[in-house]
C-alpha cells in the first residue's frame, strides 16, 4: 500500500490552518492543541517548512509562524522535498543495485513509469489547492 506520511498529513492540515488565518501570526503551542496534533512532532515539522521557506516565524508576544509570501506556487513536491521524505514507490528504484533481481526484472518500468506519474502530478498540484 502507498501511503502518505504523517509528516505530510499533519503539514497540508498545518498550512490549511495558517492559510485560514490570511498572515495571522499563529503559536504552533495553540494550532497543535486546536488541531489535535502532536507538538514535538510539529515542532520539528515546522522548522523543515520553514528552512524551505514554506512558513516563517518570529518569536515574542505577537510572534508565532505564518505562510511566507509566495508559498501558493510552492507544490506537493516541494512540500515533500522539504520534508526530506522518501518520493519512491518501491525501493529498487531508490538506487542502482538495491535488488539482487535487477538485471532479469520484469515489473521495474511498471513501477519506474508510475513513479514518474506520480512526481509529475506531485509538481502540479499547488499547495494552495490543498488547503482550501
């Protein structure tokens, strides 16, 4: 079964959030407790989107994390990419000679050819798009 992370799960509902709150500062403390979401696991999360420049964050009174201008073009992939999280779908293709049944397989440009699809539609699918 292919299956979508919790880190990627927990980030569309994160910057669904945020973008509800057009530039609003938001404590990452209130969103995971509003959310039900775990606030170590988002703590860590968060600094991933915002070394990728996907959220920002100030600290203080009025601090808290927003979405950086401009992540409306940011896409799926780009969400992925920032979270350092595995893109393949099976692991022979992940790197050369990951298989002893490489050189006779028969199934690998199946898997290569949906890999492919499923990338190209992870690039077209914009970040807005998923947290309206």
């Amino acid at each position: 079964m292919i299956t979508i992370s919790k880190k990627i799960e927990y980030s569309v509902i994160i910057l669904k959030y945020l973008a509800l709150k057009h530039g609003e500062r938001v404590s990452l403390a209130r969103a995971s407790r509003i959310l039900k979401l775990p606030y170590r696991f988002m703590s860590q999360v968060m600094v991933s989107l915002k070394e990728n420049k996907i959220v920002e964050s100030r600290e203080g009174k009025h601090g808290g994390y927003s979405l950086v201008k401009g992540w409306e073009e940011k896409s799926l992939y780009d969400l992925v990419e920032a979270l350092g999280e595995n893109k393949r779908i099976v692991e022979c293709l992940a790197h050369k000679g990951g298989c002893s049944r490489e050189e006779k397989c028969q199934i690998k440009g199946i898997w290569s050819s949906l890999e492919e699809k499923m990338l190209a539609n992870l690039k077209e699918i914009r970040l807005v798009e998923v947290t309206k």
